[in-house]
C-alpha cells in the first residue's frame, strides 16, 4: 500500500464517540455498562491502527468492536491445555485439584460453615481442626497448623521458634525455591540471624555442633527439592541432626517442600523423602507444600511435637498467613483421599505414574486427531519433568506430538492466544505437545486449536 493510502486509512479511523454513536453497534454496545463500551471500541481503534500500520489494512470495522468486547468479557484467570509435560508447573497452577475436592469446595464455599465454630460445644472452633487429626494419621506427627503456602511456613516457624536468635544450616542447602526467593532471606525476615556451616558439597555433624552457642535457637535442615548434587559430597541425615538437637535441647526443622505423603510410584521417577520418614527420623517440626507432590491446593503445612505447634500457632504472623476456608475444605478432601488410599484420585499422583505404553498411545491419538485435519504431526519419546521444584534428577518417558511447522514459536504464539489456549514446548526447533497432562477428552481440543492457529496462518 502506498503510504498515503495508508495514512488516508489511518486519519479515517474513527472516534470513540462517533462509533458509539453507530446504530449498527447500538445493541451490542448496549449490553455493557458505558464504561466498558468505551473500552471495547479504545481496544478494537488500536486493533485496526496496529493492523494498518503493521499489515497495510484492512481498516476499522464493527466486527473489531465484536472481538473488543468478546476479548475483554473473558476472564483473565483461565483454564489452559497443559501441553508441557510438566506435572508440577508453577505458572500453570501446579497441581490440578481432584473431582473429591472440587466436589467439597462446591459444597462449602457459597454457604457458612463451621470454619471456625465447634459444632459439638456450641462455641469458638479451629479453623485447622478438620485437617489435624488426618494430617496426624498421615504423617505419624503430634500436631498440625497450616498456612497459606511453604515459604509462608518456613517464615513463620523461623520467627515462632528462633526470632532474634541463631539458626545453623548448611552451607549446601540455602536454596532459592523460585521466582527469585531464597530461602536465606526467608530466614532473615523471620528475624532468626543465619549462621551457616559446612561447605557447598559437604557438611558434617561436627559442623553443626562446633557452631551451637548458647544463642542458637533451632538446627535446619532444608531440602534440596529442586537441585541435585553429585560428586564428592555428604549431608548429614535427619537421624543424627536430631539426635544432636535432642542432647542440646534444641529444636530440628525440616523444610521439605515437596511433601510427598506416599512413596511414589511411575516409571523414571525418584526416591523422594516422605513427610513420615522425616517425622520417624526425628524432625521436631516439618515443612512442606500443599500444591506440589501432595496434589492438593496452594498451602504451607507445618507437622510436629505438640510444644513446637504451640508456640507456632500463637504466633502472631500465623494470623497474617492463615488460609481461608477454600483451602481448608479443598486440604481436607484431598488428605481423604490418602487416608482412604484413592491414590489415583489424585491427579498429580495419576499423571506422574501413567504407563509410557499408555502416553504413547495417546501420542498416537493426538497425531490422528491431527492428521484427520491435515496436518501432518510424527509421536515421539520425551523425557518429562516433575516440576514444582521436585525430583530434579527424574526422568519420566513421555510420548509428545511433534509438528514440524516453518516457525514454531508462531504457533506457539498463536496458540498461547487461543480462547482455550495450549501450552506446548519448542524443542530442537519443534513445537513439540507432550500428552502426560492432557486427558483423552482434551485431545480433541488441543488437534482443533493447533489446526485453527495453522489454518489462520495459511489463510
Ligand atoms: C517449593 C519449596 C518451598 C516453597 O514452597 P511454596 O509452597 O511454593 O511457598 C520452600 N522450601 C522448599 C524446600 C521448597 O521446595
């Protein structure tokens, strides 16, 4: 296009007021609060000026100010198709919830509950006693509290059992966990003065005892959930830390994170410290996450002997990180579905023990699904990950849909955009659908929303 058409088009672009005034938008625009009326047609203005000056046309139409409100009546908080591979995806959500617990939160949230009022006594109850006793069942701990997620959990047992005094961890494990925390400042805004020992790769009982003073307050033990060491390397295990901590009358903390319940089974996975070794092993008190390999929701849970839940639960920062009723009635249903052993009810636990044999054959659903509409997809072995800062050194086989496009990452891109959008991988200049996370009901979604973003590109 010439630039002067083009800049003919562009001073033709109309003004907010005068689309307003279009009696061919007066219905639609009509069904909105003015408010956002104007917002669709400021959006749909700067859709059709991006496209003129972008792509040389075509210029401003209704259907611009239809797409505008369409776009903006969505939610900004969707369901997307997870096509990574990656069971525990921070970005994602982590674990998706069961249909058990989906099925409680609808039962409880849009009405009252006993959240915190005793039914048997008539008077002021505890939030965290419908998750207590199954949390001690589970766990072979004294007591339970919980919390709004992990990092809030280490803060808080930090600040109640060693504010203002020493805390000796190891060298080898002040980790960051994720979107830039570290598990060191975590430890300083507790108020607990940090007091490291140890090397990098190793560190010995004598480390930890050549650094206790009368000021030291707790013994940490951090888990290295998200990365591995290899090589010439030592930790000292749970046993002897406690056993230190017991002639010293100092109390052991195992920050666990991925808090696994059960041992987990499934082909390539990792040997991953439960929350009852810990406990068995003697930590006086353990950490762990809600949403990781627990598969429940976002929730920092604190196990261990009753004198340490105490003065955890009184603290005063656990008010400011209690969890509201949502979580406590997801929590506890997802806790019966271990105590009642429905592991496979759970989904992060079914998506992580899925057969190779039956991913792959969903591998083979998915390139059919594709091919029926033309586009030609091959099925290969992935190797998946755990996510969620668990099992760094896990090699799950995946089977992955691979579509050899010219450029990958638009369809990606497009993809992203979808009205359900998928998440899928560029991978050795591919974009690669690993199928361990979607259900067989959401293949044909992700074979429709691939060939739809191709479609739109070709046309
Ligand atoms: C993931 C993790 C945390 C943080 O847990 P959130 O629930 O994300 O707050 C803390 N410590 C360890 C060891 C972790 O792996």
């Amino acid at each position: 296009m010439e630039d002067n058409d083009k800049n003919v088009r562009l001073r033709a672009l109309p003004s907010v007021e005068a689309v307003l005034q279009r009696a061919s938008l007066g219905e639609a625009l009509g069904r909105v609060p003015r408010s956002r009326a104007v917002a669709a047609i400021r959006l749909a203005v700067d859709t059709a000026r991006t496209r003129l000056l972008e792509h040389g046309g075509p210029g401003f139409a209704d259907a611009d100010v239809h797409s505008a409100l369409a776009h903006l009546s969505q939610p900004r908080l969707r369901p997307v198709l997870n096509a990574t591979g990656v069971v525990l995806h921070t970005n994602l959500g982590r674990a998706p919830l069961s249909a058990h617990a989906l099925e409680r939160l609808q039962a409880v949230a849009g009405g009252y509950t006993n959240l915190e009022y005793d039914l048997e006594e008539g008077e002021r109850g505890s939030r965290y006693a419908p998750v207590v006793d199954v949390l001690r069942e589970l766990t072979g701990a004294e007591d339970a509290v919980v919390v709004n997620n992990c990092a809030g959990a280490v803060l808080l047992v930090l600040a109640a059992l060693g504010a203002g005094r020493e805390g000796v961890v190891s060298r080898g494990e002040l980790i960051e966990i994720g979107g830039g925390f570290r598990i060191p400042d975590v430890m300083r805004q507790s108020g607990v003065r940090l007091v490291e020992v140890g090397t990098t790769n190793r560190t010995r009982l004598d480390d930890y005892a050549g650094a206790l003073t009368p000021e030291t307050a707790l013994l940490v033990k951090v888990h290295r959930g998200n990365f591995a060491q290899v090589g010439f390397t030592s930790e000292v295990p749970v046993t002897e830390l406690s056993r230190l901590g017991q002639e010293r009358g100092l109390p052991v903390v195992v920050d666990l994170g991925t808090g696994a319940l059960v041992p987990l089974r499934g082909v390539g996975l990792t040997a991953e410290p439960t929350v009852s070794d810990a406990v068995e092993a003697g930590a006086d008190v353990v950490t762990f996450s809600g949403d990781k390999l627990l598969g429940g929701p976002q929730a920092g849970i604190i196990v261990g002997g009753a004198r340490w839940i105490e003065r955890v639960r009184s603290h005063p920062l656990n008010r400011a990180l209690r969890v509201d009723k949502l979580t406590v009635a997801a929590l506890e249903a997802t806790l019966e579905l271990y105590r009642d052993e429905r592991w496979d009810d759970i989904p992060a636990l079914r998506l992580l023990s899925q057969p190779p044999e039956l991913l792959r054959r969903r591998a083979m659903q998915l390139a059919s699904l594709l091919a029926s509409r033309g586009v030609a997809a091959s099925v290969e072995d992935v190797v998946g990950q755990v996510g969620g800062g668990a099992m760094p050194l896990a090699a799950p086989p995946s089977s992955a849909c691979c579509v050899d496009v010219e450029d990958p990452a638009d369809l990606l891109e497009g993809l992203r955009k979808s009205e359900t959008p998928v998440i899928g991988r560029l991978l050795d200049g591919r974009a690669v659908f690993d199928v361990r996370c979607l259900g067989e009901s959401q293949l044909e979604a992700v074979a429709a929303a691939i060939c739809a973003v191709l479609g739109d590109e070709s046309a």
